[in-house]
C-alpha cells in the first residue's frame, strides 16, 4: 500500500514541519511520508504537492477532518483576559479578538484531492462522512484514518477506510482523538496496537512515543506493519521545525512534556514551558488556536521558547540533529 522499503512512516506534522523536502526525502530513505494538510490553503496545499510530485511518486496527504469542540462566547473572553498578560510581553491586545470557528477549509482541501489524486490521504481529529472516503476510494486514493482507542478503530474500519494509524497518547502534537473532552488513557502503542490487533483486520501504523529501532521492533511485534514518528524527525535536517523548536528539543533544561490545551483548545503534547505552566485552556477548537496564534506568530518570530506550541512527543530526548535517512534507516535496525 505504501510503497515502501522500511516499515517506517514520516508522520505528517502540521505548522511547517512536514516540507515537501522532508516527505520527499522519507521516499528516497525507502519510508514513506505525508505532507500535513493542516492550517494550509486549497492552494497552498496544491503547491506542495506539486513540488513533492516533482520528485517523488511516493507520498500521502494528511487532512484535519472538521470535528469542532465548541467554546462559548463567555469562557472564551474570560480565557482571553487570562492570557492577554502573556501577549502584552509582544505588544498584543487578544481581549477583543473574534471567536473563529472555521472548517480549516475542508471541502476545498478535499477538492483539490479529488480533482488530482494523489496515492494516500490520512484524516485525524474525526472520522470523514461515508461519501468522502468512497469518493476517494474511486479515485484511486488510499485512505488512512487516525485512532486512539478500539471504539474508534472499529467505526474507522467500518466506515471502509484502508488502514489505521493507531495513535498513543505519547505521540507529540494535537492527539487524533476524535472527542477531546474524553482524551484518551495513557497506554503504550504497543499495548493499543495489540487491542486494536485483536479487534480489526486493517493494516495498522503505530505512533506515539516510538524513537528507537526496540520500539519499531516492540510495535512491529504487538500486529502493527508499520512505525510512524514525528517527534524523532523534528530535528532532520530536512524538518521545517523553527530553530527555536529545534533548540528547545536539545536543552536539558527542559523537564520532559505535557498534555495541554492551553494553546488550541485540543489536548496536544508539548514541551513544558511558561505558557503550559500557567495556563490550561477550557476545550475549544479551533477557536483557542486562532486566540494564541497571533502570540505564538510572535513568540515564534522573537525566538521566544516559552510562549511557543513546543509539540514534542514523551521520546523527544532521541530526536537527533541528522539527514531525515539517517534516522529512518537506524529506526529501521536489522529489519
Ligand atoms: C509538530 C507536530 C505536528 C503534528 N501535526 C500533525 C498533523 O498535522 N496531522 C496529524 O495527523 N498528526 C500530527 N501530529 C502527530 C503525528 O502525526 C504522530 O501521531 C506523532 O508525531 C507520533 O508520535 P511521536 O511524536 O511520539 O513520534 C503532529 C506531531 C508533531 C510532533
């Protein structure tokens, strides 16, 4: 299905992270990456595809399904007001700014997958309508949907996607879950990947946590066919993290990771910082996320780790500096 050497997935990492050089390069390694759809325009994504379909047949775009938690208008101002002491440190005001509910351009997105196929394309967050995982099915598309728990992996396998991406909640990054308000209990990938096993017949893929050739190994062995690893590309050379990101990655300084939704709104793991330290959000996406992004931009801009989304999965201490094959192939070992 995936076209692929390794057993290893460059998973797709949303923000800039996933460049069309990072996923091209996880094809040349013999793996397979996916661009991150997420936050991209229509024809922002298009663009990227273009540039990976230059150098590579092998690849996959991963989609945001629309799945909003919603925030009213009362707890969404008082969450501003908590906050706006942290944008002042960048001259911003937030305590006025609008509460933004967008589909993240959904339909758009999956138009312009239709209208030009590509081979693979991964949902998280929720679960897409019938019609859309069917159209993609006539195109020649392979579908690739996101789960966190045996319940979701049986409605994704009846919904007639083609494989699972079984994440665990030590996967960096917003979980997939598909209801935040419930995120899911921690248990490794391997033990998820063995009740998911037990449960469906699909290809599984299994994320979270994994930064090393034992746990591909321990993963591989518990039913999954594949590994797939964010956190321990964040620092290839090929990544689009920001310097910053990269930086923080490598401080011993930093005290391991947390789940928090003080950014978006979702429950997503991050490096401990300031901003995790003082705040949790009330559930509300995307609406949270568009709040902090204006002091996340600058923060990001100022070099400014601490009021950074530092996402960063609990395997974040192996995350090497290195070409992205390096890594692949080591994650890899004798397989
Ligand atoms: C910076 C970052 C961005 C991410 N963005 C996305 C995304 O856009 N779509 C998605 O399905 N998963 C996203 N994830 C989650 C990854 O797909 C994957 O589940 C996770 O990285 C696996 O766990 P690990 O980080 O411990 O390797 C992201 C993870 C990170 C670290």
């Amino acid at each position: 299905m995936f076209d692929a050497s390794l057993p290893i997935i460059a998973a797709p990492m949303a923000g800039g992270t996933s460049t069309p050089a990072f996923v091209v390069a996880a094809a040349r390694a013999g793996g397979f990456g996916l661009l991150a759809g997420g936050y991209l325009t229509p024809d922002a994504l298009a663009a990227q595809i273009e540039a990976v379909r230059a150098e590579t047949a092998t690849f996959g775009v991963n989609l945001f399904v629309p799945n909003p938690v919603p925030i009213d208008e009362g707890t969404f101002r008082r969450y501003a007001a908590r906050i706006q002491a942290d944008a002042e440190r960048f001259g911003l005001d937030v305590t006025a700014a609008p509460l933004v509910d967008d589909d993240d351009a959904w339909h758009g997105k999956v138009e312009t997958l239709l209208a030009v196929p590509v081979p693979v394309v991964g949902f998280t967050f929720g679960l897409p309508d019938g019609d859309v995982i069917a159209a993609f099915r006539r195109a020649g598309t392979r579908t690739v949907q996101t789960v966190t728990s045996v319940d979701e992996a049986r409605a994704a396998a009846e919904a007639g996607v083609d494989a699972l991406a079984v994440q665990a909640p030590a996967a960096g990054g917003h979980s997939g879950t598909w209801t935040p308000a419930r995120p899911p209990a921690p248990i490794s990938a391997a033990d998820l990947v063995e009740r998911v096993r037990a449960a469906v017949a699909l290809p599984l893929i299994a994320a979270g946590g994994i930064a090393s050739a034992a746990d591909v190994a321990a993963v591989r062995a518990a039913g999954a066919e594949a590994a797939m690893v964010g956190t321990a590309l964040l620092r290839a050379d090929e990544s689009g993290a920001s310097v910053t990101h990269r930086a923080a990655l490598a401080d011993p300084a930093r005290t391991g990771t947390v789940v928090t939704r003080a950014f978006t709104g979702r429950p997503a793991r991050a490096l401990r910082n300031t901003f995790t330290g003082r705040h949790d959000a009330p559930l509300g996406y995307p609406a949270i996320h568009h709040l902090t992004a204006p002091m996340r931009r600058a923060a990001a801009a100022a070099g400014d780790p601490d009021y950074l989304h530092l996402w960063a999965g609990t395997g974040y201490r192996a995350a090497t500096a290195e070409p992205l094959a390096a890594i692949l192939t080591r994650l890899a070992g004798s397989l």
